[in-house]
C-alpha cells in the first residue's frame, strides 16, 4: 500500500512522453483513467503500460479485454538494433464476446484518408480529426514513425489512400486543413469543420462516376444522365 508508485519518480523525457500520451488520448476523445497501482507482470516494460476495458454489458465485473505496454529496450537487450515497439495481449473469449456487440463491417485494401501532420503542434489536432472521421465510418491511417514527409506521401501511396489530408502549425491555427485528390493530384485548402462532409461528398462523387460502361443504362447512380 505504501510502496511507491512509478509515476511519483519520473524523469523529465519520461514524464513529457507521458503527458503526450495523455494529450492525444484527450484529442481522441478516449476516456481513461490514469491508474498509479497499475502494473503489468513482465520487466522489459518502458514508458506506459495499460489495460483496455471494454462497456459491453455481457462482460459484467470481467471488462478488461486486453492489456500491455511499451518496451522499447527489448530488441535491444536480445543483442538485436534499437526498435522501438509497443505490445498487446487481449482474452480471447472477453474480446470475442465484445465484438458480437460491434458492427465491424468489411473493408478492402484500400483507405479513404491518410492524415500527415507536419510538427509536433499539429498532432493532436491531426488525431482528433482521425478519430471523428473513423466515428463517421470513413478508413483513415496516418504515420506513426515520425517519418519525413517524403516517407509519409509514399506510405499514404502505399496503403492505396484516395485523399491525403494536410496539416501543419499554421494551419491548426486557422483552422484549416489541405486535402489532395492522391489520383488526380488536386489539392484544396478548406476549413478543418468541413473535412468530413468533404470526403463523404467527394467519395461518393468518385464512387458514382460514370466510366462508359453502362452504356447509359445506369438510373441516377452515376453522373452519365
């Protein structure tokens, strides 16, 4: 009961990383709960640890599904290079009765958005546009590597992304985000309160657009009539 806890003796890089961590969560709109007695059984564990709980009333008292942490010493200690990684182990039955609850749909192998933000100002507001997108139904990825903004374009490409989503520092302070058309290469600047209604407008638009091969024949669902 008295023994003392983690997070009464951080360091400063730890106790930043930390307070980031709790940033992004807030810009997600995540509820958590910062939970000092929290540990997990294994020592190669650095910065945080967590558990994920899920509200699903069939789980009654048994609400955590899964937990881990970062350990980003652990390659390294197995003689391997410095990788930085994060972990996770979820109950099997737990998350299977979690997901009867959850309509996850289907997906291909493509994405609707990919976000980039330039400078540490803008990902918080990078993230919580993902998280409002992701609520709205909409694929969304971004960068977690910190990755220049070359290797960025080309894993938006890579993940098959139909708009790149833009931010940096001036445009968190306009409240504005840059959106490109990854296909035709169009880039429009338009308020960050519109992003979703733009993409659901332009992947529809995309979605319905005559090719020719309906030969006229299609009804109201391409722009051919």
């Amino acid at each position: 009961m008295n023994a003392p806890k983690p997070l009464d003796d951080l360091n400063e890089a730890d106790a930043l990383h930390f307070s980031k961590v709790k940033r992004f969560l807030d810009a997600m709109h995540i509820e958590y709960i910062v939970d000092k007695s929290l540990v997990r059984g294994l020592d190669y564990y650095t910065h945080t640890v967590f558990e994920l709980e899920s509200d699903v009333p069939s789980l009654g008292a048994q609400a955590t599904i899964g937990g881990g942490g970062r350990y980003n010493d652990l390659v390294e200690t197995l003689d391997g290079p410095a990788f930085p990684a994060v972990g996770f182990a979820f109950g099997m039955e737990r998350l299977l009765l979690a997901l009867e609850s959850v309509d996850v749909g289907k997906r291909d192998e493509s994405i609707h958005c990919f976000v980039i933000a330039i400078g540490e100002a803008a990902k918080p507001k990078a993230m919580e546009l993902m998280t409002g997108l992701r609520h709205g139904g909409l694929i969304v990825d971004a960068d977690f590597m910190d990755r220049p903004l070359k290797g960025q374009f080309k894993q938006s490409e890579r993940l098959g992304a139909t708009f790149t989503v833009i931010l940096g520092e001036a445009e968190v302070a306009a409240g504005t985000v840059n959106v490109k058309n990854v296909k035709t290469g169009v880039q429009e600047t338009i308020p960050a309160s519109s992003l979703y209604g733009y993409l659901v407008e332009a992947l529809r638009a995309l979605e319905h657009h005559c090719d020719g091969s309906c030969d006229g024949d299609c009804g109201d669902e391409c722009d051919c009539q």
